[in-house]
C-alpha cells in the first residue's frame, strides 16, 4: 500500500519527511505555509510516515493506483 496526504488534515510538522526511509516525501514551498508530498514511485509503503504523524488521518493508504 503506498499512501498520500489529505492536505486538509496535515499540520504541515515535517515528522514524516524526517521518518521516511526511502526519502519518498519532500516540501513543497506554497503560501502560507510549506506543505509536502509523497513521491509514489519512491514510496515502499513501509508506515513509518503513518506510525510518526501526529495528525490522524493526514495520510490516506492506497493500493498504488491513483483514480
């Protein structure tokens, strides 16, 4: 499973880009505050991002096709 973000939820803290192993996550720089995003074709769908985000529901597991 490989997840993305519901930039509703996410509190923009960064704990996922720091955890991720395969460094699948990076920052995107938007006004007003830095959003980031998940790169599918890195991302191995370990959890760690998940285990590590301290807003519940701020990612969202797929099965790594994007409808």
């Amino acid at each position: 499973m490989k997840v993305r973000i519901n930039y509703a939820i996410c509190n923009s803290c960064g704990l996922c880009r720091e955890v991720c192993p395969e460094w699948a996550i990076t920052q995107k720089y938007l006004e007003p505050r830095h959003l980031y995003e998940v790169h599918a074709e890195k991302c191995t769908g370990c959890g760690e991002c998940l285990e590590y985000c301290p807003a519940p529901g701020a990612f969202i597991q797929y099965d790594g096709q994007l409808s």
